[in-house]
C-alpha cells in the first residue's frame, strides 16, 4: 500500500515512524482532553508494532515529507460473522492538514486492508462529543451504533478482576 496525491501518500509505518506517531498519538490526546490519560512511551510503542509479536500495525500521512497523520488498528473477531475484523484505534490528522481528504484515505486504506483479509468488519469508536468526526464518519457510510456501549476495565480494577479466581 502506497497511495500518493499531488499533496500527501500513505504507507504503511516503520520502526523509524515511531517517535513521530507517538508524538501525533499525544497530540490526539490533546485535542480529545485526554492529554492525562496518555502513560506509555515511543519505546513499548515501538515494541508493540514492530516486536517479535506485534499487537497492532499503523499507516501514516506524509506531506512533502511531514508525518502529518496516522491510522492504528488491529485485529478483533466476530463470533457471529465467524471472521476476524479490525478495529481501528486511532485516526488523526494534524489541525493544519485537515481538510485535504487525508482522513478519508486513511480511513479508505484500512477498510482496503480489511476487504483484502477478508474481514468482516471495520470498526471504531467516537467520543460522543466529537460532532466534526462523527459526521465525517455518517459521510464514509459509517453507522453510528446507538444501543452499545464501550465496558472498560482498567489499572488497579484490571489487576483485581485478573486475580479474582
């Protein structure tokens, strides 16, 4: 995967992409004021994508050399569909850069990801406030679930249930 514009290309990340994803990965968290809630760092990062068992792969935006965005994401699985799927984790373009269509070439290129593996679906979730993203998601055709909710455990809770047996 390498999709070019006359202004932007998407390619899939390296180990080298990883200080300026997790920078992007911060400026994310900024912008959904969650900037307290971001506790690891570039190397575990690093380690995850491009370790001996990577948990999640990303592409990013580049603009006459810039990363200017990225998309991360991984696999999960549908008992129904009896398929795996990909959840997209994250999605960000740079304020600056917005408006050009990168989003939406980032996004293109996971669900060609997700077609070409024969997934069953593409998934993600959006701050409910975030009125800008969950339009731009209804345009792409993305249906907004009303009847689930994201359960998360977390932290001191995560150990206590971990050890509940």
């Amino acid at each position: 995967m390498s999709e070019t514009s006359s202004e932007f290309m998407i390619r899939p990340a390296v180990a080298n992409d990883v200080p300026v994803i997790f920078e992007l990965i911060k400026a994310l968290a900024e912008y959904e004021k969650l900037s307290h809630a971001v506790t690891g760092n570039a190397q575990t990062l690093k380690e995850h994508l491009f370790g001996t068992r990577p948990y999640a792969e990303a592409i990013i935006a580049e603009s006459q050399g810039q990363v200017v965005g990225f998309a991360l994401f991984f696999y999960n699985y549908s008992t129904f569909l009896t398929k795996p799927g990909i959840y997209l984790e994250d999605l960000f373009v740079l304020p600056e850069f917005r408006g050009q269509g990168i989003g939406k070439v980032l996004i293109t290129a996971v669900a060609e990801l997700a077609v070409e593996r024969d997934c069953g679906r593409l998934e993600w979730s959006v701050l409910d406030w975030n009125e800008p993203a969950i339009a731009f998601y209804r345009r792409l055709g993305a249906s907004i679930l009303p009847d689930w909710r994201i359960c998360r455990v977390t932290g001191d809770s995560l150990r206590i249930l971990g050890k509940s047996l």
